[in-house]
C-alpha cells in the first residue's frame, strides 16, 4: 500500500522488489542495508546531474558546473526531495533509530535517496534512473537561471565569468531615472567593452536594476 | 590517419567528430577546449567504475568501493591508460604547452581522457561510454582479487573487512612444515571461529602461506 504510493512517487515500478526493499534498510535494522546501494546510486545522481547541467548550462565553466552540481546533490537538498517522497515513513528502521527519530534525520534520508537511485539504476538501468532523477530533481533542475541555481547574484556570477576568461569587468551606468523620488525607477546599463555587449536593466533601485542588466549580459555572453 | 587509429584503440567511431576534436583540445589551444567534456566524463567515469565494482565484489563495504575507486579513476591511473592510447600525440595544446612538455603531462592526459568518456557518452551514450570504460579500464577493472584492487594485501583487507563488521580477528596456526630448513613450504590454516571458516594456505615462507589462506577466507565470507 505504502509502497505503492512510493511507486507513484517514484513514476517507477520495480521489477525486482527486493531492491527497493534494500534500497530504504537502514544498516541498524538488518542486512543486506543500503550501504552499497548508496555508494552506487551517489555516483549515477552526481552523473545523472552533471549531464543535466551541462546540457541546460552551456555557458557555465567546469568549475561553475561542479559547484551547481555539489549545490543539487548536497545532504540538505538531497533530504527535501526525499521528504517530498515521503520516504521517512517507508524506511526500515532498527528500533534504536526509531525511538532516536532516524525516519526524519537528514542524513539517513539523503543516503536512502541515493541508494533508491542505485536501485532504479540496478533494475530498470541508466535511462530509467535517469528519468526517476529528473522527475524527483525537477524543482531544482528546472530553474533556468544559473545565478539561482549556483546560489549568486547576477553581477557575481558574471563578474566571475569574466575574470574567468581574463575579461575587463564590466561597467554599470545609470543611464535614465524615472518618477518622483520616492519611488525613482532606474535604468542602468552594463557594458562589457571587450565583448561589444551593452545591456539595459531597469528597477526600482540602482541595484535591481544592475543585477537585471548583468543577467541580460549574462544571458548574451551565453548565447554568443 | 592519427584519429582513425584512436577510433580503433576505442573501439569507437563519433557520430560527430567535433566532439573528439573538443575532448582532445586543451584550454591553452583554442576554444571549444575540453573542461566541460571533462567535468562531465568524470562523473560518466566515476559511475561506470562505481557500477563495475559494486557487481564485481559483492563483498566489498561501501567504503571499501570507495576506496577503491579512487585508486582506479586517480590520475596517475588515468594517465596510464591515456598513454596505452597514446593521447599525446593527438592532443591540441597552445605553443606554450607544447614547448614545455604539455603532451606528456599528466594531469593534461588524464583530463583529456576524462573529456573523451564525456565525448562518447554525448555521442553515444551511456552504454557506448560504458563500453569504452569497460575497454579502456580492462588491465584494472579485470583484477579479480579485491586486495589488488584496494592496494593491500589479503590479511589486511580480511582484518579491516572482520572489524567492519566487529567480528572478532582471524588467527593464523602454522599447521604444517615440509622440505630441507633452507626451502621449507609452510601450510598455515587460518581460522575464524565465529563465522566457522577454516581455510589453508601454502607457501615457502609463513606470510606467504599466511596471505593464501587469508585470501580464500576472505573469498569465502564473500560467497556466504
């Protein structure tokens, strides 16, 4: 019952049920626990996710795709999307866990994420783990800014892009206020001279509408 | 000429060329250069190797997989199979590079040949990529024995193994001598009483004989 829930979930059938057992026992209730399964299926999401970012970032250097990655992989995120499953009320739990509220502790939740993800990966094969990873990592795969997705600010992120590839940072200028002073709108310009890239933001602060400009820019540099 | 004998040290020819192209060039050559290939590759690797393992030795703990991976996908192993497929010379560098040995670097090699799995796997896949690491890997990915493959030796790895899962030590009796004092063979059983394995183990020294019966214990607790 529960666990057809999970199946629903999960947008998965196991063919081998056993696996999915394995996958949510913990070490402290019994073997074969999902130590392994961890260990395998840590490796088929930080896969899963690097191929994903590298396709929907192509603008994003090796070093931006690994800090994106270890942001959607890490124990916190890892323990959202595991309780966006429901998967505490599933765990198979030694009795000293369960009085300790193992079924909601972080870190044994994320490890049983994985080792689900080993176990899709083991029964239904890569491009079912794959499809089970883009289905539960949606929310955070789907954001198409890389600023939020990296964690940063626009004018960071393309500060740092820059000075990646030895690029004179950019300038922001204001270039236009609008209203009354309480409530000035502002147009800013961003202009990268080695790029030929000049970008309009426009907000109701100097700095919104910087951080617009730079996105533009950033946006620009990613499509050229 | 020089690409097509890498095509048949692969075992693989590119749909799109490009993508070889990119995976061989370094970022002081030119750009598409092959950082991203090689961020993804890595985690194509990583998973490849990881799924390897976990089906080769069954017996092995996750940090024990972990382990050995690690030894597997470090770069000095990476550099040894970029020089079994003779990379170098099909690398493009910048002028520095090449003048200063860039060719026969190893973190130059190793990345590259990471970037290459990343190539396969866009060009063709996670079961054509799996196929090149099955290839590639095979001189490592072949060794049988898991004290190989971990770096240590069959009493080590049966110890820490027995530790894992606190079960008391092995202990190792000389149980017979044969031969002249200066070429004796020894025969030496190895006894873990709690698991009722007994094993024995021949050799012309006591540590050898030692390691032979450790070996088989160990490779009878992963047949239990």
């Amino acid at each position: 019952m529960q666990a057809d829930a999970l199946t629903t979930r999960l947008g998965y059938r196991f063919k081998n049920p056993a696996l999915l057992r394995t996958a949510l026992t913990h070490r402290s209730h019994s073997s074969p626990h999902n130590e392994r399964l961890e260990f395998l299926g840590d490796s088929v999401l930080n896969c899963i996710v690097a191929d994903a970012l590298y396709e929907r970032f192509p603008q994003l250097t090796e070093g931006e795709l690994s800090r994106a990655r270890a942001i959607i992989v890490r124990q916190q995120s890892l323990f959202e999307r595991a309780c966006e499953l429901e998967l505490g009320a599933l765990l198979h739990l030694g009795e000293g866990e369960v009085r300790s509220g193992g079924a909601q502790r972080p870190s044994i939740l994320a490890d049983a994420l994985e080792a689900l993800v080993g176990a899709v990966y083991l029964d239904g094969g890569f491009s079912a783990a794959r499809k089970l990873v883009h289905r539960v990592f949606r929310p955070v795969l789907a954001r198409s800014d890389p600023a939020a997705v990296l964690g940063k600010d626009a004018k960071t992120l393309l500060q740092e892009h820059l000075q990646g590839r030895h690029i004179a940072l950019p300038r922001y200028n204001i270039v236009g206020t609008e209203g009354e002073a309480h409530r000035q709108n502002f147009t800013v310009e961003c202009v990268i001279a080695q790029l030929s890239i000049r970008t309009l933001g426009e907000g109701l602060s100097r700095r919104a509408a910087e951080q617009q400009a730079a996105r533009l820019a950033y946006d620009r540099i990613a499509a050229q």
